[in-house]
C-alpha cells in the first residue's frame, strides 16, 4: 500500500487517530525545525523550541476544520511557522521589516559585513571527493563544514523577507507558487525576493552560489 498523503493523515487525526499525527509529526519535523531555526537567526535561537511547538500545537487546533484550496499541509505548516517566527521577532523587540523590496530597487548596493568568501578551492576540487585517502576525505569535510557555516552567516545579513524565501525555496524545497502562497504575497512578489536574496548571498559567498530563480 502506498504512503497516505498528508491530507489522509490530517483528515484521520481529525476522526481520532493519534497515530496518523505521529506519522505526519515525523515526516515533516526536521525540516520544520530547522526552517524556525534559521528564520529566527542567532539573535532568537533561544526561542526555537518555542515557535516549533506552538506552529504544531495551532496546526492541531486547526485541523478539523482546514481545506487544502490548492496549498500543500507542508506550506500551510510553514505558513503558521512563518507568522509566530515574526511574532516571537517583534516581542523581543526587533524591528521586522514585511516589505524590503523598494529599498533594494533604490538603495545602494548591497555590500556584506565583512569580505566576500575568498576559500575556495581551485574549480575541479569545488566538489566532495568521491573516494581518496581519509586525508582527502576529511579535508573535505573541513571545507564543506566552513562553507556551510559562510552561508549561515550570509542568511543572518538578509532582510527577513528574502531569508525567508531563499530557506523555504531552497532549502525546503517549495516551489516558488508555494512559497508565494506560504508567505501570502503575490508570485512576482516572491520571485523578486528570492533574486534579491540570491543577489546578495552570491556576493556574499564570493559569486559562488547559481543565479537561477527556478520554477
């Protein structure tokens, strides 16, 4: 028998099968997680856990009565994530701005905190080895573990809108008429924020990251 989708499952926890819960929790944690995680950045990592709970705890609430209308449970659960990261944001007294788009048409451009990533290696060696000695294998390791933690670092100096659509675009893979639905903006308006987004995270990692804007 094939998988139940996520709609089967929400429908079946809504009739009072706890199990078809534990399985959609499971399918879907990780990645909920971690996109809390990093929209929230370091400055409010504390309060993770948090937002994490609380978008299941309104999703459960929610679930009687929820209607697909054209959008994932995926995008839907992201989309309750997505407002309670930007609520726990406002609470701890930082400014969120909804709307960075002019300022990118008009401003300056955008310049990083510090240098632009210069560490990378030579073109043929931009890959992870296949197979090679643990020498290689762990040098490998090092310097995919640095650039991953670069590209962090670059996520932090982004508007929230932009981070917030390059995390569910290119990280969680949402498409992006699913993210433009996950964060209730019109698609052009959600296209624009992932090239800015991809604008200013090339800069930053040293024009290493793709310049397409897919689907």
């Amino acid at each position: 028998m094939p998988d139940p989708s996520d709609d089967q499952l929400l429908r079946a926890f809504a009739a009072g099968d706890a199990h078809a819960f534990e399985r959609l929790y499971a399918r879907h944690e990780q990645a909920l997680y971690r996109f809390v995680r990093r929209l929230l950045g370091r400055a409010a990592s504390a309060q993770t856990d948090e937002v994490f709970q609380d978008t299941w705890m309104r999703a459960i609430e929610a679930c009687a009565s929820w209607r697909p209308q054209g959008a994932a449970f995926r995008t839907w659960l992201f989309t309750i994530a997505h407002h309670r990261a930007i609520d726990i944001l406002r609470k701890s007294g930082r400014e969120v701005a909804l709307d960075c788009d002019d300022d990118d048409r008009h401003g300056a451009p955008f310049e990083p905190a510090d240098r632009p990533w210069t560490a990378w290696p030579d073109a043929p060696d931009r890959a992870p080895h296949a197979g090679g000695t643990t020498a290689g294998a762990a040098d490998d390791r090092l310097f995919w573990r640095r650039a991953g933690q670069r590209l962090l670092d670059c996520l932090e100096e982004l508007p929230l809108p932009q981070k917030t659509a390059f995390l569910l675009h290119h990280d969680d893979g949402l498409a992006v008429d699913e993210m433009a639905r996950a964060l209730e903006v019109g698609f052009e308006t959600a296209k624009t924020r992932l090239r800015y987004a991809m604008a200013k995270l090339r800069t930053c990692m040293g024009a290493y990251l793709p310049a397409e804007v897919n689907r």
